[in-house]
C-alpha cells in the first residue's frame, strides 16, 4: 500500500526530515514485481488451512534490485515487522537509527512465505502482542520512532533526552501550557515559579512517581537497574 506509506510521510516530522536532506525514502510497489498479466503477487499456503501468502518470487526480485541499487549494502538492515519478532523499543529505534540503510518488509494478509524471512530478513520486530491487517502499520511506526531520533529532524533534540523510554527506566513528567487555569484546574506553582533548580527537581520527582504508578513494570526494571549500578560501584 505505497499510498498509505506516501500519506504518513507526507503529514508527519519524517516529511521534514526529507527536505533537510537527512532521510530518504524510497518506497516500493511490490505489485511492480508481480507475476503474469494480472501481477500476481500472492497465493494459497502449501498444506491448506485459510488465508494468502506474499509469495517469494516477487519479494526476491523486489528486494534483489533494493539491495543493488544500495550505494552501502554493508550497512544495511533488512526488517520484517512480525509477531514473531523481538519487542520494538526506544533501544531498538536507538540501536536501527545508527544504520546507513534500513529495508522494511510490509507484510500482508496470513504471512510472506518463509524463505524469504531465511534469505533476506536481519531483524523481525513486533510492535505488540497482537495482529493489524498490514505491516505498513507497524513499520511506519518503527520508522517514525527511528527518524526523530537522528539529529536535524526535531528543532530541539534536547526534548528527546526527556521523553519517556529515553534513559530506559522512567517515563516522562506531565507537562502545562497557557491558560495557568481553566475550569478550577491550575498549573503547579512551581512551574510558574521560574526557579529552574526547583522546577528540574519536581519533574525527576514526577518522573518517578508516574513510572511507579503507571508502569510498575517498568519501575521494577528500574530498581533492578539502580541496585546493580549500587553494586558495581
């Protein structure tokens, strides 16, 4: 679905990334590899049972003419988002934005067949324990968690450093804009104060208590992390 792909680039942060020259994107109609007079591009899974597969030949010489077009293959990752991939996160689009060439595999109705999975594919991600109907979905949201995190995307890159996930143990404190109150509901005064040295101290706090309220998982983690550092130290 190149329209979709088109779409999202078009109305989000990855469309400034093209025009400041720090991404470029090419994205590519398996259908222009497809097979016979009607473009065949998938067929009935082998052994039964319900559902299409994206066939091999297609995705082979599509990804075949991908890879030699590439000016440093060497650099390369070549991802197929699947829920049978490692859970995506701010690691993994930390550890993929490092990389001169990322090719990502949208998969499409029960599978892709498998030997291109053992040919081609580097890296499976899963973006959650469930499925959506098209892996343009997931993939947008692989790139798009990648991209922001290449300097000249974002005007201020220092925001980054404060997002959730960022240091790996805590989510990020909430945040106020004009009006300071609207319907008996006002700003913390500490953040009307304009003492920076107290307003820093009150968002490590809230950082801490929204990653211990919310995301308990993710403050164990914390903990877990901190009491080794303890250790070594």
């Amino acid at each position: 679905m190149p329209d979709m792909i088109n779409s999202i680039i078009e109305q989000s942060i990855l469309r400034k990334a093209i025009e400041g020259d720090v991404v470029k994107f090419d994205v590519v109609d398996l259908r222009d590899y497809g097979l016979g007079n009607y473009k065949q591009i998938d067929d009935t899974p082998y052994g039964g049972g319900g559902g299409m597969i994206l066939m091999a030949e297609p995705l082979f010489a599509a990804l075949d003419q991908i890879i030699n077009n590439l000016k440093d293959g060497n650099n390369t990752k070549i991802i197929y988002p699947s829920p049978q991939g490692r859970l995506w996160s701010h690691k993994k689009a930390m550890e993929n934005s490092d990389f001169k060439n990322l090719i990502f595999i949208c998969g499409h109705y029960k599978d892709i067949d498998q030997r291109v999975i053992d040919k081609y594919v580097t890296n499976e991600y899963s973006i959650g324990d469930y499925v959506v109907t098209n892996g343009e979905v997931p993939a947008m949201i692989m790139i798009d968690s990648i991209v922001r995190l290449i300097p000249g995307v974002l005007n201020n890159f220092d925001s980054v450093k404060t997002d959730s996930f960022f240091s790996g143990i805590e989510l990020d404190a909430p945040y106020y804009t004009r009006p300071s109150e609207i319907d008996n509901l006002s700003v913390p005064d500490v953040l009307l104060s304009g003492d920076h040295e107290k307003i820093n101290k009150w968002r490590k706090n809230e950082r801490r208590l929204r990653t211990k309220n919310k995301r308990p998982d993710l403050w164990s983690k914390r903990t877990k992390k901190l009491d080794s550092l303890e250790d070594r130290s």
